[in-house]
C-alpha cells in the first residue's frame, strides 16, 4: 500500500469513527480489480447521517490534499465517495442490506488471491 493510500484510510477511518458511522468494512482490493486498492463499506442511521458523514468526509480529504468525487448526496439512500485508491461506500442499512457490496467484493477478493 502506497503512502498516500494510507494516509487517505486513515483521514477516512477518523471522519467515520467522528461521525459515528456504523458497521465499518474495508475490503483489501489491491491487484483484484483496477477501480480501487480499497474498498471501505459503512452505514449511517439515516439519509441525514449518511449525508453528515459524506459531506465531513469530502471536506476533510479537500482540507487534506487529496481530490475525491462523490454520487448519491440528493438522496443519501447511498453515497459513493471516490478518493481514487480509495472507494468509500455509505449506506442506509436497509440499502446496504439490499446490494450487499461486501458479500460480492469479498468473494472476489477471496478468489483472486
């Protein structure tokens, strides 16, 4: 894993243990797919957590350097956060239910290795 990778899980990690995200997954992608080296999967309460938790996540990662794009904000049911090595995943849990992004990622992490 590269520096700057490290650094952005980290600034990451700390905005969603300050936002007191839910159900934190980070799937290790590195050489599995070329979107991203990691996957970080996590829950808010509601539309306005989710919101909350991206808004302060694309802020923090601005004030630290490092570019992001981000989808889903209108409507908060699932915001991806795109900081390039690093793919960031926001749910509603009845929405996190319904994809279920970590069984499929997983087993395509499990299968590649």
């Amino acid at each position: 894993m590269k520096n700057t990778e490290d650094e952005i899980l980290k600034i990451i990690q700390k905005v969603l243990d300050d936002n007191k995200a839910e159900d934190i997954v980070v799937i290790d992608l590195q050489g599995k797919t070329t979107l991203a080296n990691q996957m970080v999967v996590v829950s808010g309460t509601s539309n306005r957590h989710v919101a909350s938790i991206a808004e302060k996540m694309v802020e923090t990662l601005k004030k630290s350097g490092y570019k992001s794009t981000v989808e889903g904000l209108e409507k908060a049911d699932w915001v991806l956060i795109d900081a390039f090595d690093v793919i960031v995943h926001i749910f509603r849990p009845e929405v996190r239910a319904f994809y279920n992004l970590e069984k499929m990622w997983q087993a395509v992490a499990a299968r590649r290795k």
